[in-house]
C-alpha cells in the first residue's frame, strides 16, 4: 500500500497501476480499501503521519482532472476521489477499478495517489500490459512461483531500470544502480555504474617501442 501512498502518490517510483489475477482481484481490492480508511492523515512534518498533502494546488487540479478522465473512460472510484476539506492541498488517497489495460489514463503519469487496479487472466498477458506503457523506471512482481520470478527478471520479463520481486515499486537499494528505460531515460546513479555520471571516458592506446607497427601484418617496403 505505500507505494501508492507514499509521499501522497508524488514519487517518481509511486505504484500507479496494479496488475491483479481476475482470481484475487476482488479479494486485494477489498483488502485495499481496507488499508486505505486507516491511514493516518495530517501533518508531513509529524512523525506519526503516513500520509499528507500534495505539493501545489495544480497537483491538485491535476488529481481532479485525472479521477475524472478515469471515470469518463469507463472505470469506478471504489475509494476515495475527492478533494479533502481541510486547510492544504489534501486529497483522498484513490483506488480505481473497472478500466482497460491501455486506457489512455491508466497510460498516463499524473503523480497522484490514484492506483488503477487491473484484472488480468495470466502472467504472460501481465507482463505484456507492465511493458507496453512510455515510463520504465520501476516494476515488481508479487509471486512465489520461481519461473515466473526468473522470467520477470530476464530479457523478456520486466523492461524497466529497477525489477523487483516481493518488494513493492517505490523501494530502491541503495547499493544498486538507480535509473529507468524508454521515456523515463538512460543513465544510472549509485551503484556500481555511479562513477559514469562524474568522469569522462577514454581509450587510451600507448606505443612503449621505437618503430610504429601496423595492424594485420602490413608491410610497406
């Protein structure tokens, strides 16, 4: 649950789509909506506090445009949807079901605490919709079945920069490379490809002899 609510939605590794088996899909979203009436709400500032506000009030228009987009597009608000009455940029933290994998919505990065849940009849057909979005910074796969595990981190599993198993998305090691593909960019920070970012590069060839030797044996005379 707090990869979806963390920092009110607004981090860069925030779940915003969650890939169900049609099998448990009632099942987690009843148990989300569970979770998600007892967060605590209130002051970031607050070490009790697990959930606050947005940063600016167009994050909040931006929330408010997305919630609608959703339903326009054929999904249900099953939790939350709404701006808060109290004084800061507080909105609900909100689940919504019922849409299509490539809803242009569900595509679309709006940096909200908005989690589009999505049936799915199978881990092929899952793997495929995790793919087929712009943004590859984070994924995880939830499973205890070791094929699935092995072909999630392979070449035909995952295509994003961080591929997690039984971690949620916004959960990084900090001793691995941090970086996303596709839209999200190339280019990793800490970890062992940290020292790319702050040096340049050389080949740097050297002759210890006296004469200039050519390649493959070539000879003037």
């Amino acid at each position: 649950m707090f990869a979806c609510i963390g920092t009110a939605g607004q981090r860069c590794t925030t779940t915003r789509r969650l890939i169900v088996h049609e099998k448990l899909h009632d099942q987690v979203v009843e148990k989300l909506i569970n979770a998600y009436k007892q967060l605590r709400v209130g002051d970031p500032l607050e070490p009790s506090t697990l959930y606050g506000p947005l940063h600016t009030k167009d994050a909040v228009g931006m929330f408010q445009r997305a919630v609608e987009a959703a339903k326009a597009q054929g999904g249900t608000v099953v939790c939350g949807g709404k701006t808060m009455q109290r004084e800061g940029n507080y909105v609900e933290p909100t689940i919504v079901v019922g849409l299509k994998h490539d809803a242009d919505i569900v595509l679309k990065e709006t940096f909200a605490p908005i989690l589009y849940v999505i049936k799915t009849q199978g881990f092929e057909e899952a793997v495929q919709w995790n793919n087929e979005v712009k943004q590859g910074l984070s994924s995880s796969l939830f499973t205890q079945n070791l094929n699935h595990l092995f072909r999630w981190i392979g070449p035909k599993g995952s295509d994003c920069g961080l591929i997690n198993v039984n971690i949620p998305t916004s959960g990084a090691e900090i001793g691995g490379a941090f970086g996303g593909e596709k839209h999200t960019g190339g280019g990793r920070e800490s970890g062992s490809d940290s020292w790319k970012q702050y040096m340049r590069r050389s080949t740097c060839t050297i002759n210890f002899g006296k004469q200039l030797p050519l390649a493959q044996g070539i000879k003037f005379e």
